[in-house]
C-alpha cells in the first residue's frame, strides 16, 4: 500500500510521499497503483528507446555493447555505395553519348 497506519484505534494515515496525515474514512474507495507503476516505468523505456531510435548515435534498448555508432556506419558505406553506382551509370551515359557522336 502507499500509506502507512500511523494509529489504527484513531483511524490515522500517513502518506509518506508528501508527508501528510490524514483521517481514515470509511466511504472511500482505497486502490494500490504499485503494479501500475511498474508498467509505466516500463512504457517510459520503450519510450525512451523509440526516442533514442531517432537520433544515429543513440544507443538502443536491444543492442549489444559498442553498437551506439552503427548506424552512422552503415549510412556511410550506403552512400559510398550508391555514389560508386550512380557514377558508374553517368559514365556510362556519358561513354554512350561520345560514341554515338552526341557530344
């Protein structure tokens, strides 16, 4: 529970949060929200996780240790990659164009 039976024959809590003692009464309703509180310091990771998700230098919730930059990485050697093809074609294009007499 979040509060603590300071004087049961008195009907006396305390909240320890905030400090505050108040007078038990029997018309209302008492409910722990502890298992709840676990499920959102849950959700707040995942959040946290899909925020981190965003940025490339961000570590993520599920990778090993040391994969923080793969990201940026793998973006490079892309690049690289489509960069080579890309200039490969126009040379092509520009072979092409020479042979046929259109430039």
């Amino acid at each position: 529970m979040s509060h603590i039976r300071v004087a049961p024959e008195f009907h006396l809590i305390l909240e320890p949060m905030s400090g505050i003692m108040a007078e038990e009464k029997d018309d209302t309703l008492e409910y722990s929200l502890d298992h709840i509180s676990t499920v959102v310091d849950e959700l707040d990771l995942i959040v946290t996780d899909m925020m981190n998700s965003l940025g490339p230098d961000k570590p993520l919730l599920a990778t090993f240790p040391g994969r923080e930059k793969a990201a940026v990485t793998a973006g490079v050697w892309t690049n690289i990659f489509y960069g080579f093809i890309g200039g490969l074609i126009l040379m092509t294009l520009f072979a092409v164009l020479l042979k046929l007499g259109g430039l």
